[in-house]
C-alpha cells in the first residue's frame, strides 16, 4: 500500500486521473484512502498536490436507476481535475481558431426557404451548405494535432 501511496504522490503533479472501481463485496477501506477525498495523501515526507484518485463501489449502483448513474459517478472528478491542473501549472486556452464572428449567412448565398412538394425545405441539402457552416477549416487544424 505504501508504494502505492508514493507512486499517488508523484503523479499528483500530473495530467493524470486516476479511477477505481471496486467489484465484488471485498474491504474497500484502502481503496477510500487511495481516494482522498477528506484527506491528502501522505507518506511522511511528502503530500499529494492534486486529488487525483477517484473510487467508486460498483455494488453501490446495482439498482435498474442507479446502474446509470455509475459512469456519471466514476467520471465525475475528472474535469475539475483537469482544470486544476491546468491553472496549477498557468495552461490557458488557445484563442479559438476564429476570432471573428462568423457570419451566419454568406451575402453570395440565398437559403431558399420554400417547402417544395415532398414537404421538405429546399436549399438545405448538404452540398447547399454556405461557406460559413464548412467543417473543413476546423478539421484542417485538427489534422495539425
């Protein structure tokens, strides 16, 4: 348990979470500690920085409600966790990709909002779509990742 602690410790200036899940009717009590919720883990010398542990008892969602709330719980720390790190370490957002406000409507583009026979609205078919709705500026930059 103690190198386990050490090892929580030294990863705790990481961008890293941590989740447990136990499984089964076994003591637990180690793993509420490794989770460090109330308290921050020790091992004498030094002290977690960050919470990054998050435990969750699976018997505890075994009603036919509850059972969907388990993934909601297991991953309920992990943005607070990410965003601490990132102030922790003065990591700020890049500035969106576009700064300006995207124009909803191109001025060389009608959108035709007459219903034709079939019920549906013309101008709307993918290929109709105005330069300023295009995805592919935003998955240029993704590619660049």
């Amino acid at each position: 348990m103690q190198s386990t602690v050490r090892a929580i410790i030294r990863a705790s200036s990481l961008p890293l979470s941590i989740v447990i899940v136990g499984v089964g009717d076994a003591d637990f009590t180690n793993m509420h500690e490794l989770d460090a919720d109330d308290v921050p883990l020790t091992d004498g010398s030094s002290q977690m920085e960050s919470d990054i542990v998050q435990f969750v008892v699976m018997k505890d969602f075994q009603t036919e409600y509850s059972k969907y709330l388990l993934p909601k719980k297991v991953l309920e720390e992990i943005p607070d966790q990410f965003l601490g790190y990132m102030r922790r370490n003065g990591i700020r957002p890049r500035s969106p990709i576009n700064n300006e406000i995207v124009q909803l409507i191109d001025k060389s583009y009608k959108i035709n909002n007459d219903y034709d026979n079939s019920g549906s609205v013309s101008g709307t078919r993918d290929d109709d779509i105005p330069p300023a709705y295009s995805a592919e500026p935003l998955q240029q930059e993704i590619r660049k990742f």
